[in-house]
C-alpha cells in the first residue's frame, strides 16, 4: 500500500475545512433563518451556538482525525476502542446520505446558471423552479454535479482538494464581498439590513424552543460536523500546529460567510419589495431568483451569484466524498481514483429519488437533520471526552503554546453542557420527526 496522503500547508488544511463548512448552509438557511427568527437576536444565539458547542465539537473531530491519521473508522479502533467503531460508521452513513440529495440540488444550481445567461428563470420563477428542481433533467444535472466532484476527489489530497479549496475559499469571499457592494448600492437597500441585523427580542422569547434547536443544528449542519469530514480531513494533517487555533479560525471564517451571504441576498429581496419569509429551497431559487429578474444587470449578477453558490457547494461535497473515499483506500488495496468513481456512481444512485421527486429530497434532509447529524455529533462527543478523555487535551493542545486549563475548559464543556445541549437537540428534534 502506498505512502498516506498529507496536507501540503496547513493553510491549505484550513481553506480545505472551510470550503467544507461553507456551503449552501450559509448561503440558502443562514441568513434566511436569522432574519425570520429575529435578527441580530437570532445572530448572538447563534455565535453563542457556534463558539460554545460547535467550535468544542470540531476540535473533538480534529483530535480524533490526526491523532490517529486514519479515516472516520479506523480512527476509533486505533485509539483503542473497537467497538466505538460504530461512531465513525454512522458518521460515514450520514455524509454518504447527505451528500446524495446535496448533490441534486447542486445541479440545480448548475442550471440556474445557465438560466441566469439565458434569463430563462426570468418570467416566471417560480414555475420555473417546480419545472427544473424535479425529474429528468434534475437527474441529469445531479449526474453532472457528482462528477465534478468525483474529478476532484480522484485527484487526491494535495493536488486535487488542497488546490481546488486553496482558489474556491478565497473566490467565495471575494466574489460574495462584490455582490455585497454592489447590492448596497439599490434603493430599498437598507430596508434589508434592518430586517437582517435588527434585534427582535419577542420573536426571540416566542419562539425559543424552536430556536436553540434550530441554532444548535444550524451551528454543526454548517461545521460539518458529524459527518465524518472534520475526522477525515484532521486526518491528513502532518504536524503539530494548535488545533485549537485552526478551529477558532475556521468557526470565525465560517460565521463570516455567513453574514457576508445576508447581506447580499436580504438587501436584494428587499430592494424589490420581494417577501423573505419562504425558506429552504424556495427562498434562493424563487425568490432570489426572481429579484434577478428585476434589477439592472440581473443576467449578471444571476450568473455570478449561482457561480458562487457552485463553488460553496462544491467545495463542501468533495469533504463528504471524501470520508468514505478515505475509509476505503485506508482499507481495500484499491486506488484513489477508481474509488472515488465507484462510491460516486453509488451516491448518485442514492439521490435519484431525491432527483426525480422533492418531496423525497425533503424526507432524506428531514431525517439528516433531525436525526442523524445529532446523533452522529453525540456519539462522537460522548467518545472524545468521556471515553477517551484525558489524552484528547494533549492532542488538542499541541503546538499551541497554551496552559492546559485551556485543554481542561475544554474537556469539562464537552463533558457537560455540550453534550446536554445535543442531547436536548436530538431529543427535540426526534419529537418533531414522530409527532
Ligand atoms: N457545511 C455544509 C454547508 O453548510 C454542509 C455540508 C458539508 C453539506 C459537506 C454537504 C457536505 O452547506
Ligand atoms: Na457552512
């Protein structure tokens, strides 16, 4: 078997994590949801979500991953514990079943490009929309979608994902930054960014219960985390730069994102009197769409705004391609490239009902959210701190030049209240999903 991959920078390890947390997570939900449930209040929710339990769970994936340097499996079997294996295989299963239907609406986003050239969603949105999201030619995109990721996969670590990452991250940013700029300049601007960025208080206290879950989800859905990737990704590091450092830096860049992709979808909507209160799929393909349909320039401002949503999608498929890629060169004596063709033929087969019919899409997301992802995110939690402990802190903590209350915090936070909060997330969650 040949020599494992590694990271060629760890600047590249980091725009690599990132591109995997950026997606149409912060595109399509994030600034969506913050604006329904309240604003800037739902904002200070979430980065409290994001810092205190996402960021103590990335750096539980990243222990895991490079202390062991083996896939999401492995991982746990090298450290000792045989039977935490199943962990990691569920991480595995709920990247493999998220990436199925992610890669539809990928293809989606691939022809709302080519819509944007031709003006094709222009007239009518919306019937635009229930026409292209569903079908043969959803099918057909999907295809097109899995195989760009599939091409980049198959390159391998260093040459395929580091350099891919290494230009998408940076143009994400960028391309984003512009758009912001430019949706400053409409009139009607600045109605957005008070719906965006004002404090509500009483949709904050109204809806709490359905809001910290949603915050909690939204903060792990977004750091990718218990789906394997984080773990994979760690796993190639070749190192002792601080873990620490890099979660802080990929939590804060991600966030980012985040509120950069508010202030451009939110002002848009606005400046053309369009209601933001749809959300999910509807809200980037009708009614973002259909606010391209009315300003200047819209063909392209539409073609770069869909370009930039294929990167961020894009950049976050190959991480989930990539775990289970991982976990079967680490174990069959196959190669890169035939895998990543094979397990892509096979998740592409996995989204076809999603492709032919969004009512599936929704069930597969559903229960991705709902169930998966927290459970996933728990089991992998429960291990680090409880089962495996102590010696997490001396891995976390390499390379950072910290005392070890820093590692401590850590372990009691993760012990504690994150876990209780992902408990009561998945216990929420599961009353939804049966009642
Ligand atoms: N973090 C991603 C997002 O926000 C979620 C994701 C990661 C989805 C990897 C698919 C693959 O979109
Ligand atoms: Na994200």
């Amino acid at each position: 078997m040949t020599e494992r991959e590694t990271w060629a920078t760890r600047a590249g390890f980091i725009l690599a994590a990132v591109g995997s947390a950026v997606g149409l997570g912060n595109i399509w939900q994030f600034p969506f949801k913050t604006a329904q449930f309240g604003g800037a209040s739902f904002l200070i929710v979430y980065i409290i979500a994001a810092l205190g339990i996402g960021l103590p769970a990335i750096l539980a994936e990243f222990v895991i991953g490079r202390k062991t340097n083996l896939n999401t499996i492995n991982a746990f079997e090298k450290l000792g514990y045989k039977e935490w294996r199943v962990v990691g295989a569920i991480g595995l299963f709920t990247g493999f079943w998220i990436l199925s239907y992610y890669s539809v609406v990928g293809g989606w986003v691939l022809r709302y490009i080519g819509g944007s050239l031709t003006g094709a969603y222009f007239a009518a949105p919306a019937e635009y929309f229930g026409q292209v999201s569903a079908g043969m030619d959803a099918l057909a995109l999907h295809a097109v979608f899995m195989a760009l990721v599939v091409g980049i996969v198959a390159a391998g670590i260093e040459d395929g994902i580091e350099k891919a990452t290494k230009l998408m991250v940076p143009s994400i940013v960028v391309i984003l930054g512009v758009l912001a700029a430019f949706a400053f300049t409409l009139p009607g601007a600045s109605a957005g960014y008070a719906y965006f960025l004002s404090p509500d208080f009483n949709a904050l206290t109204e809806n709490f219960a359905d809001i910290v879950p949603f915050a909690v989800g939204q903060a792990f859905f977004s750091l990718s985390l218990g789906m394997g990737a984080m773990i994979t990704y760690a796993s190639y590091i070749d190192g002792d730069q601080s873990l620490f450092g890099d979660g802080i830096t990929i939590v804060f860049l991600n966030s980012f994102v985040g509120i950069l992709a508010g202030l451009v979808v939110l002002p848009l909507l606005f400046a053309q009197g369009i209601d933001p209160n749809t959300s999910g799929a509807g809200a980037v393909f009708i009614s973002v769409a259909g606010a391209f349909a009315d300003i200047p320039g819209g063909q392209i401002i539409g073609l770069v705004f869909f370009v930039v949503v294929l990167i961020a999608a894009l950049s976050s498929a190959i991480s989930l391609l990539e775990v289970v890629v991982s976990w079967s060169i680490d174990n069959y004596d196959v190669s890169r490239p035939q895998m990543a063709v094979g397990l892509g033929g096979v998740i592409f087969l996995l989204g076809v009902p999603s492709a032919i019919d969004t009512a599936w899409l929704g069930w597969f997301d559903t229960l991705a959210y709902k169930l998966l992802l927290p459970l996933s995110v728990l089991g992998i939690l429960v291990f680090a701190a409880w089962v495996y402990g102590a010696p997490a802190i001396d891995e976390l903590m390499k390379g950072s030049g910290l005392g070890d209350g820093v590692g401590l915090t850590w372990l009691w936070l993760v012990r504690t209240l994150v876990i209780v909060a992902v408990v009561a997330t998945l216990a929420l969650g599961l009353q939804t999903l049966f009642l």
